[in-house]
C-alpha cells in the first residue's frame, strides 16, 4: 500500500447513498495511543462519553472530557491519547457532499458547498453545547435502534448539528488557494510523517527527511513547520516521548529500557526531554503508578 494511502484514512461509507457512519471506540490503557496522526477528507465528530484524552489537531493540543465534542474538519492533521485509563468516545463521519441536493439550492449553495471546499473551518474542541450534545446522542440513539425511517431521523439531526456549529462555533473562513496549498503539502508530507512513525528508534536528520521529500533542507523545514507547527525535532520527540510514557505505565521494563527502546540513547537526555514535554520526570509517572 502507498504511504500516502496509509497517512490517509479511507473513508468509504458503508451505504455510498447514506453520507454518515458510526464507530463506538474504547480504550483501557492510560498513554495509549488512541489514534496515530492522520488526516482525511471527511468531517469526523468525536463524542466522548467517558475518560478524558488528548487531542492534537494541526498542532493545537486539548484536552477532551466526558460530555465533550471533538470536531476534525477535512484534512485536519491529528491525533489522540489515552490519559485516564478508561475511555470511551464515539466518532461520527460523515461525507458532506452526500448531504447536497442533487440541483442547487440555498442550502447547499451557502452552507454545505463552503463546507465541502473548507472555506469553512470550525472550532475543534467544543466542551459545553448542551443542544449540540443532544443532537449527536438522538443520532447514537438511532443508529442503535434502527427503527423504520431512522435514516431520515439521522440526516434530521446531522443538519441541526452543522446548524448550531454554523451559528456557535465557525473558527474561521479559509480561502479555497490556502486550502488547497494545505492539502496538496498534507500529501506531501505524508510519507515523512509514516517514516517518522515507522523509524522513531533511528537517527531523523532533517537531511535525511528532507531527501526523502525531494526538497531543499529549508524549505522542507518550513513546510514542516507550517503543517505541524512544530521543529522537525519537537515533533519527532513528541513522538518518541508519547511513545516512552505508554512504556511507562503499562509495562515493567526499567526507565534505562524505556528510554532505549523510545530512541533515546542517552538516559540524562532522554530524562530532561521527557519532563520538557511532560511537566513531569518519568520516575514520576511509575511513582504514580504505584500509589493508584
């Protein structure tokens, strides 16, 4: 499979004539990752019913709570992790362009087309919409039920959500150029980010990634950085220190072979990245560990 495809989740829908699908996603381990960084066309609406996690998108992290709604527009880079133990969220996809009429008409013209074309970005985390939380528990609700005419009901309540996150929560209106040039560097980059995921353990120069994307060093580095707001450096240590505290709480390997085996050769080193990043020395997180 190409990497592109791999960085790139498919999305196909189930029923090609029913734009929305359901997936009901649990996690048991604190640190675990609930989803490495990927990106896609669709519009995916997380809703967490238990546990709490953290979401980065395109660089922005936050932290999701019981009742809280996630919502990853089009090519939004992004990823989850564990940090409660138990977690369970549900994510809803859906394609937008399935929700148009077949000829134009207000609605689509002016809400569903900018959608499409993601002139129309909304806000990620949304942690206190009462309505917005209701309309997504009827479509939970529906989609368990499967009751004569609950399609009907689902695509109902899909346009009263994307009502209210027109009304509350549009985050900013992104012109078509810009976002093409973001998609178009997404696919790029995503082999370089799949390399990253697969090679963490080895030397990640910026020469070697650079090569790799066919670009000069210092415009690679900027493209990077633009996509991921991060240094080729913070995001691979990001990386390799999520890797090392999942390490940390969920097997018995010491700190000098958790450290070895995040890609950190150099245990002082591998200690001060690690608190840099989590506020926190790693000894700390096994001496919690042991007092839960």
């Amino acid at each position: 499979m190409h990497r592109d495809a791999a960085l790139r989740e498919p999305m196909d829908m189930p029923d090609p004539q029913f734009p929305l699908k359901l997936h009901y996603c649990e996690s048991t381990e604190k640190g675990q990752i609930l989803f490495h960084p990927h990106f896609h066309e669709h519009m995916e609406i997380l809703y967490f019913a238990k546990g709490e996690a953290i979401i980065e998108c395109n660089s922005e992290q936050t932290r999701a709570k019981e009742g809280d709604l996630i919502v990853l527009n089009s090519n939004d880079l992004h990823h989850g992790i564990n940090v409660s133990g138990h977690v369970l969220y549900n994510a809803l996809i859906t394609d937008l362009s399935l929700l148009q009429s077949p000829s134009p008409d207000a609605v689509g013209t002016k809400f569903i087309t900018p959608m499409t074309q993601n002139n129309v970005m909304f806000k990620n985390h949304i942690p206190d919409d009462s309505e917005l939380r209701t309309a997504f528990e009827q479509i939970l609700q529906e989609f368990q039920r499967k009751e004569l005419g609950y399609e009907m009901a689902i695509k109902s309540c899909m346009y009263r959500m994307l009502t209210l996150l027109f009304r509350r929560h549009i985050a900013e209106y992104m012109p078509s150029a810009e976002y093409n040039s973001r998609t178009k560097n997404l696919t790029r980059f995503a082999p370089i980010f799949k390399y990253i995921e697969e090679h963490y353990l080895e030397e990640l120069s910026v020469e070697l990634l650079a090569h790799k994307a066919g670009l000069s060093r210092f415009h690679f580095s900027r493209l990077f950085s633009e996509l991921t707001n991060k240094t080729v450096t913070e995001y691979i240590n990001q990386f390799r220190i999520n890797k090392s505290e999942y390490l940390l709480r969920n097997t018995e390997m010491t700190i000098s072979e958790v450290a070895l085996a995040s890609g950190y050769n150099d245990i002082s080193y591998f200690s001060r990245t690690f608190k840099k990043y989590k506020q926190v020395p790693p000894s700390f997180i096994r001496t919690s560990i042991k007092s839960e």
